[in-house]
C-alpha cells in the first residue's frame, strides 16, 4: 500500500506503531444476566443471603488492546462504517429508532414483527464476509472520506488479514478463530453487520412477504418489520423457507396482533397493544392508591416503567400533554416499600431513575424515622427551568404529601 501510494503517511505511522509493545490478544466472557430464567432470578430474590454456584451464559470477547491488529483493525473499521450508515435499515440506536418510527404513518391492522439472528459474529463465513464488503464497495465507491483511501481489493485483503489471524490466549493456552469474527475487535460490527445487510435483504426480496413490507430497522442481529400481512403468511415464510444463514438461523416473531393508528381523546403515546391515558390533577384522586384504582377502573394500571426505552417514550408522550401547569407531574406505579423500590403490581423494580441526590437519600436511610421505615410513591415531576426549557424529573412523596399529582395509567388493549 505504501509503495502503491495508497496510504497516507500519518496513516502507515500508525498502524506500524514501532513505540508501543504488541501484547497476545486475551480471551474473557461477560456475563449474561439477562439470560438467566425467571426462576432463577425469583431464586436469587428470595435467598438473597446466601452465597450460591450459578450458572450464568457468558459472551466471548477477544480483547485486542496494544494487539499486533488493533490499529490496523480501527484503520479498516474508518473506511467500512461509512457503507454500514449508508444502509437502508441502519439505526444508530434506540433513540433513532423511536425517531423513523415517529416520523412514519401506519394504517391499521399492520404486524408488528421482530427477528433475531443467533450467534451473529461467531457464525459467518470468511468468504460470505469478503462477497458482501465487496458489492458494498462497489455500490458506494463514491463516498468521501479525510484521508488517503485504498484501493477496493486492498480494503478486502486487510479484511481477509484481520479474519484470519485472530489468534489468542485463554487459561494459558493459544487458539485461532476459524470462522467468523471476534467480538472485541474494533471492526467486527461494521464487517459483520454489512455481511448480514446482504443476506436479510437476499431473504426479504425472495419471500412472500417482499411486496408488503413497509418499514424495516436493524441493530446489528434484531432488526424489526412493520407488514401489512397475515400472521399466517409470517408463519408460512418461517416454516417453508426455513430462513437459515449458513448456519446462523434468522427467527420471525409477530410481537402484536395489529398496530392501531392515531390518537382520540386524551389517549396518548400508541404502543401496540399497549396506551398510555393521562389524566390531570382531581382531588378525588389525590393519593397514589385512588389514582391507582383510577387507572384499574379504566382496565389498567399505573404506568410500570421498566427500561430507559420505556422512560423515554413517556417522557416523549408527557410533551405533548396540554394543560401541564395545572399540577405537579403524575404518579407512575412504583413504591418504596420496607427498604425497597417495588413496582405497583408487587414485582421487583430493576430500573429507576431518580436524581443522583434522590438515590443518596434511601440509601443513607438508617434510623427509625428515614425513609426507609415509610411507604413512599414514585410520580413523574413537571418543571419549566428559567430558559423555558421544559423538565420531567422522577421524584416521590410521601402519604402525606399533597402535591397535585395526576396519573399516567397504561392499558393494554389486546
């Protein structure tokens, strides 16, 4: 490449790194929390004091720090993520995802479908990889970039170099991948996601369902789909087709039975078989336990949010609620109850997000009269900050509290 001018000097400094030391790539696994049953997690709840040998999945990653390839990893991952933003189902994250979806217009009786792909990175080929990087250079061989590009065929023999010597120690022994690409290299995701961009999209056009799809997003292996189809024509696909990717397995689920379109009345933020209804500020429900039975009433409850997903999208639907002087904020379903966050139903609160000052507060609790020993309730608090910029802030009050509080409630519709 440097004798072909096809490197810049900066550029060949750095992968050639003479100053640093080349340390032997390491392997390790992260724990998989997630992955463990619901028994096992209501196992571990319930015997919190005791010290037990579980089993918990574990993700394999080859840590490539100060490794011979890991500059020449991040040289190749400059010049391959532009072709992954360049992709019809690119998303960046969960933000942008909620962004396109806001931003389209569904008719009714649409089918929410998700997929997930099993063991992405650790199944493809060598050579399904090199196919697909090279039809993705050469539909975006146009693409500017700040520094010297090489030429097309040295971008795939550094691809082909970087797959084939991941070499590494685990518990004092040496290995090499043969197939796939390691997780913890820089350019794994962008070589990975450009080869299955080429595969779902081969699936897709040739399934009977090509001609009815109208909205598709992808995150490295899930990836979702809004059809305008029958469950039985999803069913059809995955059993006829088989939709097998060498030997990663593409797996379909219809998540609802239909999305309904619009907004009536005061029902806000649509989400499938779920809504969420907001109700302003009524003496008659001024204490979270009647605002409860207010949302019960309606085939509901409060809102139980259990994920930053999920916190976002209420703090995007409170936006467009009108009249939001009139109170406080609203309560959501969650208490603090015998030293601890519960959600309404009972069940264990694995997300919150109070003020880091809020979090102090329990977790100093020591005397008989804190917060500890006292039922306290979660609510969503409104403010307009001195610029006009608009707040919604997880707070609680206590049962004596007398905040004006109204009630966010979600109900479930199918």
């Amino acid at each position: 490449m440097k004798e072909e001018n096809c490197i810049d000097e900066i550029s060949f400094k750095y992968i050639k790194n003479e100053q640093n030391y080349i340390k032997t790539p390491f392997a390790y696994f992260l724990p998989k929390i997630h992955k463990l049953d619901r028994e096992v997690l209501q196992n571990i709840e319930n015997e919190n004091n005791q010290i037990k040998t579980i089993n918990v999945p574990g993700r394999p990653i080859i840590s490539q720090c100060n490794g011979p390839l890991e500059r020449l990893g991040r040289y190749l991952d400059y010049f391959l993520l532009p072709l992954v933003k360049n992709t019809k189902t690119y998303i960046s994250d969960t933000g942008d995802l909620i962004r396109n979806i806001e931003n389209c217009t569904f008719d009714n009786n649409v089918l929410l479908v998700t997929y997930d792909i099993t063991s992405l990175y650790t199944n493809l080929r060598f050579e399904e990889i090199t196919e697909a990087l090279q039809k993705a250079l050469d539909e975006h061989d146009k693409i500017e970039y700040s520094i010297t590009k090489p030429t097309n065929n040295f971008l795939i023999e550094i691809t082909k170099l970087i797959l084939s010597n991941n070499e590494f120690t685990f518990h004092g022994k040496s290995y090499r991948q043969i197939i796939g690409a390691s997780m913890g290299a820089t350019a794994s995701p962008e070589i990975c996601d450009i080869a299955i961009y080429n595969h779902i999209n081969s699936i897709l056009k040739n399934s009977p369902i090509s001609e009815k799809i109208i909205f598709h997003k992808r995150m490295r292996d899930d990836g979702l789909l809004m059809v305008k189809a029958k469950e039985s024509e999803i069913d059809f696909m995955q059993t006829t087709m088989g939709l097998k990717l060498t030997v990663c397995v593409l797996v379909f689920v219809v998540y609802a039975a239909h999305v309904e379109a619009g907004r009536s009345g005061k029902k806000h933020g649509q989400r499938f078989c779920h809504y969420y209804d907001v109700d302003e500020y009524a003496p008659s429900r001024n204490t979270w336990e009647k605002a409860r039975k207010h949302c019960q009433r309606k085939g509901g409850d409060l809102v139980q949010i259990s994920s930053p997903n999920e916190d976002y999208r209420v703090n995007k639907m409170l936006e467009d609620v009108i009249n939001k002087g009139n109170g406080d904020g609203w309560y959501i379903g969650a208490k603090y109850v015998n030293g601890e966050w519960r959600m309404a139903d009972g069940s264990p609160m694995w997300y919150t997000n109070f003020p880091k000052y809020v979090q102090e507060a329990f977790m100093m609790s020591d005397s008989p009269s804190d917060t500890s020993r006292i039922t306290n309730f979660a609510a969503i608090f409104y403010d307009v900050t001195a610029n006009g910029y608009e707040t919604y802030n997880w707070g609680y009050v206590s049962p004596r509290d007398r905040s004006k509080l109204g009630t966010i409630c979600e109900i479930k519709k199918c």
